[in-house]
C-alpha cells in the first residue's frame, strides 16, 4: 500500500478499507510516515468524515498499536471518565478523589491541551513536582496502593493516538466526531476500563456546536463501547458559558481545590456530583448505587467531610506534587497583574460566549498555539457571573490574570465579544441536555 493512495481515497470521499486504516496507523506507529503526509489524511477526514465502520475500525487500529493495561488483578471493575474538552473544565481533579473516596477505584490516563486551554496534565503540573509521567509498574502500584492515579497517557498504550493527539492540534482538526470518538474511545478501551463516563460537551466553546452534534458524537462512542464490551454512559453537557468561574491552569487547580474544601460554584459543583454518580452507578453494575438519592448525598458527604479532599491530596503526595499547594493554594503560580474586567450597564446577562473567554485566556498564555509550547501556568481569568444573572453598571465580570502588561488588550478583545446583555430577564442555562447508556 501507499500512503498517497489512501489519502486520496479519502480525499475523494471514498470509505477506506480494514486493511488500509490498519496499515496506516501501522506505518505513522513505526515512523515510517511523516507528519505532512498524516496531516493530509486529517484534513481528508475532516472535511469527508467517516462512516461507522471505519470510526470502529479507526478506534481498534489505535488500540492494537500498542498495549493493552489489564487492571484485572487489582480489582474486578474500573471505573474512568472522559470529557471531551471544555472552556474551565477541572472535573477529573475533583470527580476521581470523589468517585475514590466512595471506596471505587479510578486509574486514569489524560492528556495535554487540544487548542486554546490546558489539558488535565497541563493542570496538574501546576503542583510543583506532581510527575505525570509514570511507569506502566508504578501507575498499576499507585493503582493498588491507593485506589487512585492520575497520569499522562503511557506511550506503550494506544501510541498512535498519542502522535495523532499532538498532531491534530496544530492541524485544525480537531473538532471532527471521526477523530474525537477514536482518539477519545482508543485510550479508554486500551486504558482496561471496564465502565466508562463520556462527558460530551456542546456549545461555543467545545467541539459540538448542538445537541444533535454532540448526541451524534456521543452515540458513535457509546457503540463503539459497547461493540468493545465496555458499560458506557454518555452526558451531553452545555459549555456555552465556562464551567466554574476560572479558566487558566493553576487557577482551575485552586478551584478544584476550593470545591474538594466543599465551597466553590453552584455550576461546577452540581456537575461533578452528577458525574460521579453516574460512575459509582456504572461501578454498582446494578448490585449497589442504584438510589440516586443516596449516592447524591453520600457524594456530598464526601465533599463536606473532608474525605474526597484526602484523597486529592494522596494523589498528589503519591506523584511526588508539593501538598503544601494543596493545603495551601495562594502557593500556586500566582500572576504579577491583576486586573478587573467590568459591565458598562446594567442589565441581564444573555450569553458569556465560552470559546471568546478561551481565547481571551489564550491570549495572555493559557493554551498553546503549536506542539511543545510552553505554558504560562499561572495566567486566566476569573469569570464569577453566568448567563441569566442581573449585573449592575461598574460591576465586576471577569478577573484578569496576566504576566505581561503588552497581552491585556488582546484580552480585553475577546471579553468584549464574550458578553452580550439584554434589558428583559434571561433564562439561566442548562447543566445537561440528555444521558445515553450502552444499555438501552
């Protein structure tokens, strides 16, 4: 086979072939593809798309490059999640100690930044010291010891996707269901969970624009799940305005932080409850944590006596983090300018358009514009009002953290585009919009 062929295959809106998915990924896996030739295929699947069986075939292709992590003797059933990105999303940060303290052992692999914010490692390194790159021997020990580890993806597990991951982010494509269920399923199959939660996000500021998109999305997952013999639920989620109110690495680490000390914000707080749930429900696997009313208020027990915190800070002592940031989080990254961004009138607010606030923490160096940028960790905003609420004139609407005063007005740009107002009440935004299993 030639790469050429099948690239234009796809270029032409052909469906490719078993054999020529396999031996593409096979090649890139070896090395024996560049990037530019990978990139070309990207963008045919971009802009062609897939059909079912080659998404499938896509996934099992991924998986089979590499290793499979077999948790088996550790415990009989695992548990993980996976959210499909979003604009302040720390829910693995405070949703694993969660689940963990609940007596339910979570081994998770996460990745790195896709476009304009960190990625859950991203987050975590943060915490001074925090070592998210783990032997496949001492994650299975952490595993064991702990019930609880939260590292980056091993290079021996599904290695394919962890080229095309990087890849697609300084392609412009990664907003497309082919690549986001293979990439997103590959880790988890290949990972040894056996449950599985999918946060699937939809609005300005994920990958899904609607419903119907992200339901979409969220269907050819849970398929190729259950094809795969995993339990899997999936939540359509909004991310038409942030989740939570900071947006930045350490500033979402505090925020994880605050809400383990059961404070923080309505939003984000509610979400990570209803994700937990759903996980402790899939771990149950109908014998235990099937009265929603009880695991609710034992997930809120844990967050209100300490237990889901102790757990976060065991992960973090256990990967080598600085508890002291932990304990006390003004020792995070912390900017040198801090500044307010406020309404110009009073009125309701109608929209806080989520992907403009990325950007406008893009801007003073949250996210990466090409593979192996650097981060600034301490840098982002603040956003404490949501879509729905009365704001007066001179009141504050987002928190500007900044490390270079020259980065300000590119990000005062896109706050002015993010916040739209309206003199007549406005309708607070939803939490989530539906809920699929692989047992339906």
């Amino acid at each position: 086979m030639r790469a050429i062929d099948i690239i234009a295959h796809k270029r032409d809106g052909l469906p490719l072939s078993k054999a020529e998915i396999d031996w593409f990924i096979s090649a890139y896996t070896r090395g024996d593809l560049p990037d530019y030739q990978v990139s070309a295929l990207l963008m045919a699947i971009y802009l062609r798309g897939m059909n079912r069986q080659e998404i499938v075939d896509l996934t099992l292709a991924m998986v089979d490059s590499g290793e499979r992590l077999d948790l088996s003797d550790i415990s009989d059933y695992w548990v993980d999640k996976h959210s499909s990105g979003g604009v302040g999303d720390k829910t693995s940060l405070i949703v694993l100690p969660l689940v963990a303290a609940c007596g339910v052992p979570v081994a998770k692999m996460s990745g790195r930044g896709l476009g304009f914010s960190g990625g859950t490692l991203d987050k975590l390194e943060a915490i001074a010291g925090y070592d998210v790159n783990l032997s496949g021997e001492r994650f299975r020990q952490l595993a064991r010891d702990n019930g609880i580890v939260l590292a980056g993806q091993s290079l021996a597990l599904a290695p394919a996707d962890g080229k095309l991951y990087a890849l697609r982010d300084v392609t412009a494509t990664v907003s497309t269901l082919p690549l986001i269920a293979s990439s997103i399923m590959s880790k988890k199959i290949a990972a040894g969970a056996n449950g599985i939660v999918l946060d699937v996000k939809l609005g300005r500021g994920a990958f899904m624009s609607t419903v119907e998109e992200a339901r979409g999305l969220a269907q050819t997952m849970v398929a190729i799940g259950k094809d795969a013999g995993r339990d899997v639920i999936a939540v359509l989620s909004d991310m038409n305005q942030p989740l939570g109110e900071m947006v930045g690495n350490a500033l979402e680490v505090a925020e994880a932080i605050e809400l383990l000390n059961g404070r923080g914000a309505h939003d984000i707080r509610e979400h990570c409850i209803q994700i937990a749930g759903y996980m402790l429900k899939l771990a149950g696997r109908g014998q235990k944590w099937t009265d929603a009313e009880d695991v609710d208020r034992l997930l809120r027990l844990k967050l209100a006596n300490g237990e889901a915190l102790a757990k976060f800070r065991l992960l973090v002592e256990a990967q080598g983090g600085d508890v002291r940031m932990v304990d006390d989080p003004a020792l995070l990254p912390q900017a040198s300018i801090v500044e307010t961004y406020t309404a110009k009138q009073g009125a309701y607010i109608a929209h806080i358009y989520a992907d403009e606030v990325a950007w406008a923490a893009f801007e003073l160096g949250a996210g990466r514009e090409k593979k192996g940028d650097a981060l600034d960790l301490a840098v982002g905003l603040r956003v404490p009002v949501k879509v729905g609420e009365r704001v007066e004139a001179g009141q504050t609407l987002a928190t500007i953290y900044a490390n270079d005063a020259a980065k300000l007005a590119a990000c005062r740009a896109h706050l002015d585009a993010a916040f739209g107002f309206s003199l007549h009440p406005v309708e607070p935004l939803p939490l989530f919009y539906d809920v699929l299993e692989s047992s339906d």
